[in-house]
C-alpha cells in the first residue's frame, strides 16, 4: 500500500541509530512536507559531511582539515590528554568551555560481546603518542559501564609503566538529583568520589 519511494526513504530512516520504524515513518513525511530546497540543503550537508570529514592524524578526531583545530591550537596544554570513546564524547568535554588540553578518540569501547578488542581501537596509536614524554597526565573519560570501566582499567594497565599521571571523571549523583531515588552504585561512586569542602 505504501508507494515504493516513500517505502525506501521510511527503510533507510530505520537504519540510523535510535530510529525506529513508527519515528521513520514521521520523519519520512516530514521530509516530503518540507520546501524542495530545503530537502537539497538536507541532501547537500549529508554527502558534504561524508565527503569532506576525516580522522585526525594526531587525535582521530573528526574533522575537515588535519590536523584538527584543537590540536593545532597552541594555547591548548599539550601534557594533558583526555581519552575518549567517540567524537560525540569529545564535543561533550569541548561543549563545558572548562578543558584546556588534548584529545585522544579511541573510536570505542573495548567490548569482547561485540567483537571489538584493544586491536580495533586507536590504542596502539595513543602509545606511540605517548613516548616523547611531552604528556604528563591522561583523563580516562569513558562511560561508567561495564565496557568503559574495562577499557579505562586496560588503558591505566598499559600507561602506568610510561610514569604518566592517570586520572578518572569523577562518577556520582548529578546535579539535583534526589538521593532516595539513586541507585546503589551510583551513592558507592559518589561516595568513593567524595572531596572536601
């Protein structure tokens, strides 16, 4: 019953992350609801996007020029670099205005379920970086799950013999946050990652 342009649209809609068939379905009709331009424009940044982004050759970043503006800036503090699992983590960090120093992307999460190991990650990569020496502390900034704790825990392993300071993001309750209604591990956290005042 569905024409079969819609149906293809609706179909690959399906296959971004976090869509689902009902949301492609609204998505796709929203499409076709909009100006022709701006559909274009739509179209334009998408192929713009694939074509013109790359990794950084220093931070596997996303970027359009390389290396990327944050490595490049030299007011940024090159002996601290903050280990993250995605881009999307890294723009997070970036988005707070209050970190200063370098990036490393690992482009994952260290998962054995899934079939990525150490060897799918830019861990190799962020070892060499890290023999000069210049790099004088890492923040391990991956989630607090099961594959993050285990992807810092084998990341502190294999930096601690470099004698480089390693540092974790503090986990506990968020801002107003009520404590009755947090779990059990997240009080252990915040409790573990108490500081004075």
């Amino acid at each position: 019953m569905v024409p079969e342009p819609l149906a293809e649209l609706i179909d690959e809609l399906t296959k971004l992350p976090g869509i689902g068939p009902k949301t492609a379905q609204r998505l796709a009709f929203y499409i076709l609801q909009i100006p022709e331009q701006e559909v274009k424009s739509l179209a334009d940044a998408l192929l713009s996007a694939r074509q013109s982004l790359r990794q950084c050759s220093i931070c596997y970043a996303l970027t359009d020029c390389n290396p990327c503006e944050i490595c490049q800036n030299e007011k940024r503090d090159s002996s601290l670099v903050c280990i993250v699992a995605d881009p999307k983590d890294m723009m997070a960090i970036e988005r707070t205005g209050e970190y200063h120093g370098l990036f490393h992307v690992l482009g994952g999460l260290i998962s054995p379920l899934d079939g990525i190991g150490p060897d799918q990650l830019k861990i190799r990569e962020l070892l060499l970086r890290l023999q000069n020496g210049a790099v004088k502390e890492i923040i391990l900034a991956t989630n607090p799950s099961a594959v993050g704790e285990a992807t810092a825990l084998y990341l502190a392993k294999l930096i601690k013999p470099l004698e480089i300071k390693i540092t974790r993001l503090a986990m506990g309750l968020p801002m107003g946050a009520d404590l009755e209604y947090a779990d059990d591990i997240t009080l252990i956290k915040a409790l573990e990652g108490r500081r004075e005042v």
